[in-house]
C-alpha cells in the first residue's frame, strides 16, 4: 500500500492516511476483501504514532469502507456496506465547491477542475 504523509498539509495526519486509503479503493488499487497493513506496521511505515493509524481506521471503519477484525486484521469491506445517502455524499463535495467559488474561481474552472480529478480518482474503478 502507497501512502504518504504531507507535512505542509492542513489535515491531521490521520485524516491524511484515511483519505489515502479511500483513493486507493476508489481506484481500484485496494479491491474487497484485500488486507490493511496492521496498525503498527503502516504507523513504522510512516513514521507516525499507532493511535494516528488506529484513528484512520476506526474513521474508515466508521464509513464502512473497511471492516476490523481485532486479531486478525482489517480488510477493505464490500461496497455494498457503504451505502449512504445521496444528500450525505454531496455534502462533502458542496463543501468543496464553496471554497472554490469563495475562491474566486469560475464556474468554468471549477467544473474543469472537477472533471479532471475526476478522471484521475476513478481511473481504474470499474
């Protein structure tokens, strides 16, 4: 698993690792079923505190992309469990979109924008 910290970046460092691994399932790069690095090791790996990583799972665990198994591990959950409302998955994406437009920035350059990260984060989902 590829993930990497940013020192410059806003978000705690365990959101950092929880939107990671919501990349790579989104890509396709964590399939069902696929095994988690255990928390000490991904938190060795990174050069992080284990209750970092232990709080990006429980977050990730929390929104159902991932179940924890204590003893043997954490898997990346079906996609079925993930199921949440509409209104609730916009709420994020509205959110962004503020900013943008607070920003300063088109409706033209946001869209573009949008499109183009599109493309990048569902590249290889199905």
């Amino acid at each position: 698993m590829f993930l990497t910290i940013d020192t410059t970046d806003s978000r705690p460092i365990y959101q950092q690792v929880a939107d990671g691994v919501k990349e790579l399932i989104a890509r396709g790069k964590l399939a069902e079923g696929t095994s988690l690095p255990p928390v000490r090791q991904l938190a060795a790996d990174l050069g992080v505190n284990l209750n970092t990583i232990a709080t990006a799972y429980r977050e990730l665990q929390k929104d159902g992309l991932i179940e924890i198994k204590h003893g043997s591990g954490s898997v990346v959950a079906s996609r079925k469990n993930t199921e949440r409302s509409q209104e609730e998955l916009l709420r994020p994406l509205r959110t962004a979109l503020t900013e943008l437009v607070l920003a300063g920035l088109s409706s033209s350059k946001i869209l573009s924008m949008v499109v183009r990260e599109l493309s990048t984060v569902a590249k290889d989902s199905k």
